[in-house]
C-alpha cells in the first residue's frame, strides 16, 4: 500500500515551485539554476533531488503549468470563424512556446513527440490542446472531409513547424503569425 505524502513534503515542494516561479520571472527559464532555487526556497541541494529527478522535470512542471494558463484562457472562447481568427487566438500560446529557445527546446523534449518514460505536464497539456482546438474544428466553417481530431494534430504539427522556423537562421524574417497563416489556410480550409 502507498503510503500518503506528508505535509512537509508537500510544503517543501511548494517552496521549490515557488521558488523557481520568482527566480523565473526575474531571470527567465534559461537562466534558472538548480543552486539558485534551493538557496531561495532554503532548502538542501538534495531535498531538490528529492522532489525532481533533474532540471528538466521541474522545467516540465513550471512550463506544462504555463501552457495551460494559455489553455484555459482560450478554451472557453467560442469557435474561430476564419483561419485569421484561429491564428490570432492561438498566437499568446505561440508567444509563450517560442518566448525563450530553452523553453521551446523543453516543450519538444517533454511534448511526447520525442521519446519519453512518462507522460508529463507539457506531454499532456499537447492532448488538452488538441482537444480544444478539435472542438473548435468541429464547430467552425473548415474542411469535413478529415476529422476534427485530425485536423487538430494538424494544426499541431504546422505550429511546431512555425516555432521552429521562428528559431531558424536563415527562416526567422517572417514572423510567427504570417508564417503560421497559409499553413493553416491550407490546412483547414474546404477544397479550394
């Protein structure tokens, strides 16, 4: 039988958390330190270990978290009527995805797409996005001839092809919104 977690160790952690969100909005995701935390949230380097097996698991937590403040916010918005509404709903999500190149470096390794033990925070707020977007799929003027969900995965997919880009020497002139647009015009649009 598994034993229930203290409190204590639900509180320290909180303090953890608490700690990386301060240390993250003064200095951004990139520069977060594992040593920078601990000594903020006054805790041992290897009560950190405790909680999170590496960096990377608490950047899972703290972007995955992130994302789905985005999620909720544009969850209950009704359907785009058109591509350029979609792109436009969408594009605070994309800011944040694309905000640092550690942070979008972070959501590819913890999306799913790229071999993973576990599924995640950032692993599964790729499915509530999906299901948010089919939902709007299923709801607005686009393609019937392939499903919503597919649609959606889709949509994915153009997008982490835009962010990409937005990261790339010789493609970043174009900025994320107008590289995003004909994708999903070609995409989501019924046959032209």
């Amino acid at each position: 039988m598994k034993q229930p977690v203290q409190k204590r160790t639900l509180e320290t952690r909180a303090r953890l958390v608490a700690a990386a969100k301060g240390l993250v909005a003064a200095q951004g995701y990139a520069a977060l330190r594992v040593e920078d935390v601990v000594a903020k949230a006054g805790v041992a380097k290897g009560t950190f270990f405790a909680h999170f097996p590496d960096k990377d698991a608490l950047m899972d937590l703290l972007i995955g978290a992130e994302i789905d403040r985005h999620l909720d916010a544009i969850a209950d918005l009704p359907a785009p009527r058109d591509v350029d509404e979609f792109v436009t709903v969408l594009m605070p999500l994309l800011r944040f995805m694309t905000c640092e190149r550690y942070v979008f470096d972070v959501i590819l390794r913890h999306s799913g797409a790229a071999l993973a033990e576990e599924i995640g925070p950032i692993a599964t707020t790729f499915v509530r996005q999906a299901e948010v977007v089919a939902a709007w799929l299923d709801q607005g003027p686009f393609r019937r001839d392939v499903s919503p969900d597919l649609l959606a995965e889709g949509v994915q997919a153009f997008a982490t092809q835009a962010m990409a880009l937005h990261f790339c020497a010789l493609h970043n002139a174009v900025p994320l919104d107008q590289r995003l647009r004909p994708y999903l015009s070609a995409w989501l649009q019924p046959g032209i």
